[in-house]
C-alpha cells in the first residue's frame, strides 16, 4: 500500500511584494519549500511531487531533483494544480496527502498522523483541522458526531452562526487516490473567480457517501502559511521557538532565547551557555561547557569543548577546546584555532593555523599562516600576505616571540624558539633560536626641541612663508 505526497508550489505569491517565488523565500536560512521537503522525507513516502509553475526554473534549482515536477501552465485554483499532478501518481500510491510549500512549520509527525487516519478509517479522504482563536478569513468546519466532516464553509459563505466556530480547514488533506483522482476529474470553475477548489472534492466524496473524516492538528502554529512578510516574520519567530525550546530541553542554556538564533543544522553539547545576540548558522557544531556570546555570530564553525566566544565572528572554521576568541575578533574562512589558544581583541585571522597554546592578543592581522604552539603574536602584528597579485605563506615556528608592530613580509619564516624585536620589519628568513631586529637607528638630539620651535613657529620670511628648520638640521 503505497503513499505520496503533492505540494503545491506555481503562485508566485504577489503580496510577497518580490522578485523571489515565494516558496523560496527563507526560513531560519532554509526556503519555505525546502523545509517541506525535509519534513516529507522522513516519512516512509513512494512518491513525491512537486508542482510548480511561475518562476519554474528557480524553484527546480533548489528542488535538485528530490521530486518530481509537475507543471501548472496557468494558475486556476488549487484543485487545478492538484490534477497538474494527477498523471504522475503512481498506480501504486493508495494514499495521497496534499499540502503547500509556503507552510513550512508542518511537521513529519503530523502528516505520518494523517496517513494513517486516513489507512485505518479507510476514508475517502482526512482533513487536517485545527482549533484557533481568530478563525477571520478561514473555512469553518462541522462535524457529526462520529467525527465526519458535514461541512466546510468559507467565511464568505457562512452563516453569523458559523463564523463564530473556531475549527477550521488547514487545507491540507489526505486521500484515497482513486477517489480524489475521480472527484478532481468531476470539478467544475462555478465560482466567481472562475477556479477550480480542492475543497469541492470533499462535498463530491459527500455526496457519494464517502467517509470525509477530519483529524485535528496537536499544535495550530504548524499549520501558518505565508502570504506576505509580516507573516514571513511570524513564522520565523515560531520555527526559532520551536528550535530554542528544543535546545533548551537538551541542556543548552539560552540566557534570552527571543534574542538568540540557532539555524537547523546547528548542534551544541551539553551546558553550553549561549549568551543573548548569539547567531549559530550554517552547520556549526558547538561543544559541551562552552559560553558563546554575547552578540557572536558563527557560521559553519566547529567549536571545541569549553571554548569561549564574546563579540566574535568567526565563519568557515574551527576553534579548539579551552580557546578563547573575542572581544571583538573576526575569524575568516579556513582558521584553525588550537587548543587553549586565545585570540584577542581586533585581531583578524584568516586561513591561517595557530598552534596549541598560542596567543594574538590584540590589534594584529595574521592571514595566510601557519603559526606553531606557545608562540607569543603581539599587538599590532601584521603578516603582510599580499603583493597586490598574489597571496604569499607565513611559517612561525613553536615557542617563537614576535614582538609588536612587526611586519612579516611574506613569503618569510621565523624558526623555532626565534625573537623578533618590536617595530620590526622582516624580509628574510629567521632560523631557529635567532634574534632579529630590523628597524631605524634611533638618533636622540638633545636641547634641540625649542630652538627647534621658536624656528618653525617665527616670523614669516619675505616669501609670505614662516621659517622652518629642516630635520636633518642639528
């Protein structure tokens, strides 16, 4: 007994007020259509169609072939692109469940629900209810008392009697195929808007004394669509609740989840604290113990146990266990910070690997560099990696010392437990246990400061311009 699912996915959504088809606009860093896929393949389904028909090619591209396309030429109703997809399904396919790919908080849990309403009572088909508190624009639903849908009327159409009933039609349904392929083939555009609407077929399957059964969704706010971006907005605060509660009952510790944003494909260990304005995106992996944040945003990092991270953007990279990164530090694609490492304020690391037990304290850029372990980078160190056409290596050896305001002009290697004197600027290699200074003579001009300034700042010459001692003057 096979089972598939239809989405429907060819509006291109004009309250949206965008060039984006509106099934691809994102949430929480996924399009809306995505997250039914993702949703739809855990269940155990033998078909999947999507239908699709302004903006088809865009909304094929992020498809990558995990459905099947059906094509709906012109848009005329739901029912329309549900027989756009008739002739695709499978002989096989019992049961076919219909949803939408602007209702992305749907769960797999409650489609499996529907399937198998659907198998045990051997319905013709199941609606998906829900109980809400402002039912305004929805079609309301009646009940007899076996449960059986009597009636579903739009607000349009109902009696003030029932626009006071709060159970409404999700429009998500399930069918027995072969009884929603016969009513879609008896639909008729009768309506104002000359379309044709799936929820003919159930007052069809009605009328031929069908089962029409209704199952009520456990959670109403898997249910929100999206039909412009206030509601955009909404759902992406109800996905983030719905990820924040879940970390929060796995032993993360969220000091303000409304102020905290954690993507879908993120992990985080145990006893992590994760400090208000902490953005987890892309697939970071977050160890056990570690305190990220405040105001930190790291997309695909891997962050090792007990690391420490506060007002830092790291992307594309891995900070060992027991660093610590931030105040204020930037960390570019392909940095491997080690372990016990710090990383201080203003600094920049990019592509570049620092050794266990090593520290860049502050205001240094170190790019395109391989740093060894216990080596000391101190403030305002520059490994000037760029020649204005090509990107050139940096090597520091363990236990080396390089002292502030150095410039390591690469490509250049400083050896092993090597010194770099402050201020200086390095051409050539150092070797290891080497002592390197490169860097002015100071010259010191005693009593000379305001002979100096009583020249500079006197009379002005015969040329309109005031007198100045030259600095090479003694």
């Amino acid at each position: 007994m096979g089972r598939g699912a239809i989405v429907l996915a060819a509006g291109l959504g004009t309250r949206m007020k965008s060039k984006t088809h509106k099934v691809l606009h994102q949430v929480c860093e996924k399009p809306m259509i995505v997250h039914i896929l993702d949703e739809l393949e855990k269940l155990d389904l033998d078909q999947l169609i999507v239908v699709v028909g302004q903006q088809r090619e865009a909304v094929e591209i992020v498809l990558q072939g995990r459905a099947q396309i059906a094509y709906q030429a012109e848009q005329l109703g739901t029912g329309h692109a549900v027989s756009a997809a008739a002739s695709l399904l499978r002989p096989d396919v019992d049961t076919t469940v219909v949803l939408y790919g602007d209702a992305p908080l749907i769960q797999a849990e409650t489609i499996e629900r529907l399937l198998v309403e659907r198998e045990q009572r051997q319905a013709s088909a199941v609606v998906l209810t829900a109980t809400v508190t402002d039912p305004t624009g929805l079609g309301r639903v009646t009940l007899d008392a076996d449960g059986a849908v009597v009636r579903i009327v739009e607000e349009k159409d109902a009696t003030p009697a029932e626009r006071e009933i709060c159970f409404i039609n999700t429009g998500i349904y399930a069918y027995q195929t072969t009884d929603l392929l016969r009513s879609l083939a008896q639909l008729r555009p009768d309506n104002a808007q000359g379309e044709y609407y799936l929820t003919d077929t159930l007052a069809i399957l009605r009328q031929e004394n069908k089962l029409v059964s209704a199952l009520e969704v456990e959670d109403a706010t898997e249910i929100a669509s999206v039909n412009d971006r206030v509601q955009l907005a909404q759902v992406e605060q109800l996905m983030r609740q719905r990820i924040n509660r879940s970390w929060m009952k796995q032993g993360v510790t969220l000091v303000d989840p409304s102020a905290t944003y954690i993507g879908l494909d993120v992990t985080i260990g145990q006893d992590t604290v994760l400090l208000p304005g902490t953005i987890l995106g892309g697939r970071t992996q977050i160890g056990s113990a570690c305190v990220i944040g405040p105001n930190t945003r790291l997309i695909d990092v891997i962050v090792g146990d007990e690391a420490k991270v506060e007002y830092a953007v790291a992307l594309q990279s891995d900070i060992g266990p027991r660093a610590s990164v931030g105040p204020f530090a930037y960390l570019r694609p392909g940095s491997v910070i080690g372990e016990r490492v710090k990383i201080g304020d203003f600094v920049e690391i990019k592509n570049s690997t620092i050794g266990d037990d090593s520290k860049v304290s502050h205001l240094s850029y170190v790019g395109d560099t391989s740093v060894g372990q216990r080596v000391n980078v101190g403030c305002g160190v520059v490994t000037v990696n760029y020649d204005g056409r090509g990107k050139y290596r940096t090597i520091i050896g363990d236990d080396a010392f390089v002292g502030s305001n150095v410039n390591l002009i690469a490509p250049v290697q400083v050896g092993d437990g090597a010194y770099v004197v402050a201020g200086s600027t390095i051409t050539d290699e150092v070797p290891a246990d080497g002592f390197a200074i490169a860097r002015s003579r100071q010259v010191t001009k005693p009593n000379y400061v305001k002979s100096w300034q009583g020249l500079r700042f006197g009379k002005e010459n015969s040329r309109g311009k005031t007198d100045e001692c030259p600095e090479t003057e003694t």
